[in-house]
C-alpha cells in the first residue's frame, strides 16, 4: 500500500513508525512532516488542507490510503472531498466526514449531539452576539468556577476556567465581542465546572463497530504540579491506573458505544478515530469533549503499546470489518516527557540545534514534533519539539527512563516537565 499522512507533529511521527512497521507498508509519504517522519518516509511540502494539491499528489503517486493526522483536514472536509471526486473516490481516507468532524469542529453540534443520546456531559448554554446580553445575566447566576468555551477549532486554547463573575465576563466579552479566538468564539459554550481526574479513551470505528485502543492521560500545564499556562500538551501516560475494568465498561456503555449508534443512526458518515475526552467524577465518566482523530501527546503513548499491524486495522475500517479484529496492547506502561522551547506556549525561538538525540530502542523512542532537518543538522522548529516515549514494568522506572534522556538531550532553551503522571507514581 502506498499511504499519504497529513501532518507533522509528534502524533504523525508516531502513527508514522507505527505505520512503516507494517508489512503492508509500501511507500509512505508525510505532507509536510518534520525531521522525524523522514526516518519513516518521504516528506512533502504540502499543506494538510491544500485539497488539489493532495488530488494531484495522490494521482500521480498511486495512493491507496489517506491518513490525516490532525483535525484541520477533516473539518475542512477531506473525506467529502475524496468521496465526491471520481478520480478519488476509490482511495480510503481514515476519517470522518466533515459532518462527523463536527463533534469536534463546534462544542455546540458536540452538545446537541449528546443530548440526542443521552451521553453524560456537564450542563451549558450557548450564546453569540444576538443574545450576548442573556449570556451575561447567565453567568451572573451561575455556580463558581464557569468555564467558557469559544464553539470552534482555536489550536487547543479555546477553553477558559474563570474562577469569579467579573472574570467570567470579561472572557465573554474578550471572545464574542472583541473575537478573542476569532471566528472560533463567535459562539460560546458556558459549562458547568465538573471535578474530577481527566483522560482520553480512543476508539477505532467503521461507522457501525468499534474497537477500543489503550487508553491515556495527557498533561496541559506548562509547569510542574500541573501549574502555569495551558499547552498543548507537556506529556502522557499510558495505561491510566484508575481505569479499571469496571470504570472502563461504564465507558463503553455509556458513552463510546451510545455515541457510535448515535452516529449511525443519524446517518452521519464516520470511518477512522474517536477520541473521548472524559473526566473522572466520583467513579462516572463524563465527556468533556469530542476530537475526531488521535490526540497529542497521547498517541505517542498509545502507537507504542498497540500490538497490532496498524494498516490491517485501516484496512478492516475500509472493508466494513472491524468487528472481524482483535485488540492487543503490551502489559508495559509508557510515559512521554515532551521537550519544549523556551517561552512557550507563549513566544518562542526556534532553529535551535539540537544534540543528543538517541537512536530509537526496543524500550525508548524519542518522536518529532516540531523540528526540521538541515543537513546533518536537526534544529527546533516549534514550540513543542521533542516527545520522548519509554516503556517499563511500571510508570515510575518507565518516567525516569524518560526523564533520564530529556537531561541528555540538548538545544538552547529547552524546557520539560519530570512529574508527568505524578499522581501514579
């Protein structure tokens, strides 16, 4: 098979690998990529949403299967792109349809769409600019802390926890009226405050069966205890230690299984990932959010322990099979420690060289994010650049082994956290 990736984060770095392991793994091509992808394939210079750029690509490269990493494709509606083109109908693509990218392309389709099905959430309200005045009488009466959230895509900052009136309106105002996130807040969700430990389950889905991968926990702070600002993401965890068997089947019951049927029965079009952002409260799960497609950091957490060939997978979605598979997970735990330029989430340098990179091992990979190669050299290029993944017999030797590499590694700036599942450890 020949596979086109869109992307060039650490998450397609690992689905990547993941994917060049397969013996169904002909020619693997990454538009654009980043300096780690190239050890998998071939990079292009592409952008993920440059539709006839990809239609060209694809024709001239005999793609067999398109693989969009990150969410941008598919809300801007790749899939229906390649199912409305006869040339490109035949090539798979390994997502939703841009009506199914919606449960993460707007929190109030996601909140319309869990009401219909009876799938827990936290209680909201939406506003815009011809009710913004109910908006505020709303927040006036709502309970402490509320968190307001701007509907669409604003690159994972979209969310804002305030912990008093007079802040809660100000960000309301900051986000319809002076479109603090754009076109993305010109609608937002005011939700009730749910407390609680997060994690992020993922499932795979032909539109009518699923299966469940191992699941996650991500960590959002910039600093240590879960302090500071929010990115987007400074590590992860896999597997979560409190979701058990029991916790897990509530997950299924409740909520991955409701929200397939619910798809299904709605004939929404959906072939590829679901991710489930969900809280922990008092033993319930609850969804905080929708992603249609592999979070990140989480899948370098998650591709390493996933046994299976990746490809078969995409291939039983493609087929309608999925409910043919099994999944299989190594028993070991994984932890990644991500290494970060200096001043992010905020500015940040970049073209930094970096040193010290190891050679990936059985027990250890260091995936790309946001890096490029220049000759021999491989210098930063974003604000997230390096995820360092280890595996061990438990979380705590898996961290250190982590952490021991992030001191190894070197480029002017660099920063990491050393306390990424530090409530397990």
């Amino acid at each position: 098979m020949n596979i086109l990736l869109l992307g060039s984060g650490g998450r397609e770095h690992a689905l990547a690998l993941k994917m060049s392991q397969s013996p169904l793994c002909g020619q693997l091509f990454i538009a654009p990529g980043n300096a780690g992808t190239a050890q998998c394939g071939q990079n292009v210079n592409m952008g993920v949403s440059e539709f006839e750029k990809i239609k060209s690509f694809c024709l001239d490269n005999a793609i067999d299967l398109v693989m969009p990493g990150s969410e941008e494709a598919l809300v801007n509606g790749i899939y229906d792109f390649f199912k409305k083109d006869p040339a490109l109908q035949h090539i798979p693509v390994m997502g939703p349809s841009q009506e199914g990218a919606q449960l993460e392309g707007s929190k109030a389709y996601a909140k319309l769409f869990m009401e219909r099905h009876k799938i827990p959430t936290a209680g909201y309200r939406e506003f815009n600019a011809q009710n913004y005045e109910e908006g505020l009488a709303y927040i006036q009466q709502h309970s402490l802390p509320i968190v307001l959230k701007a509907d669409g895509l604003a690159a994972g900052k979209g969310v804002v926890i305030t912990t008093s009136y007079e802040e809660a309106a100000e960000e309301f105002q900051q986000m319809i009226k002076s479109a603090k996130f754009g076109e993305a807040s010109k609608t937002v969700v005011i939700e009730e405050f749910l407390t609680g430990i997060e994690l992020s389950v993922f499932a795979i889905t032909d539109g009518h069966s699923y299966k469940i991968l191992p699941e996650a926990k991500d960590y959002k702070r910039i600093g240590e205890g879960d302090k500071g600002l929010n990115t987007g993401g400074m590590g992860a965890v896999s597997p979560v230690p409190f979701a058990d068997a029991a916790f897990m089947k509530k997950v299924e019951d409740k909520v991955i299984r409701p929200t397939i049927e619910g798809l299904s029965k709605e004939g929404i079009v959906y072939h590829g990932f679901v991710f489930f952002g969900l809280i922990n409260v008092g033993g319930e799960p609850f969804v905080i959010e929708y992603n249609c497609r592999m979070g990140d950091p989480e899948t370098e957490v998650v591709m390493p322990r996933l046994k299976n060939d990746l490809l078969e997978l995409f291939n039983a979605v493609s087929a309608g099979k999925l409910n043919e598979q099994t999944i299989y997970a190594d028993e070991r735990a994984a932890a990644t420690v991500m290494l970060v330029s200096a001043g992010y989430p905020e500015a940040y340098e970049k073209n930094k060289v970096i040193k010290g990179i190891p050679a990936p091992g059985r027990d250890q990979i260091v995936f790309h994010a946001g890096t490029r190669q220049e000759g021999n050299e491989v210098l930063t290029n974003g604000g997230r650049v390096l995820a360092i993944t280890s595996l061990a017999a438990n979380l705590s030797m898996a961290l250190a082994h982590s952490v021991q590499t992030a001191e190894q590694i070197a480029f002017d700036g660099k920063g990491y956290r050393r306390d990424i599942g530090y409530e397990f450890v």
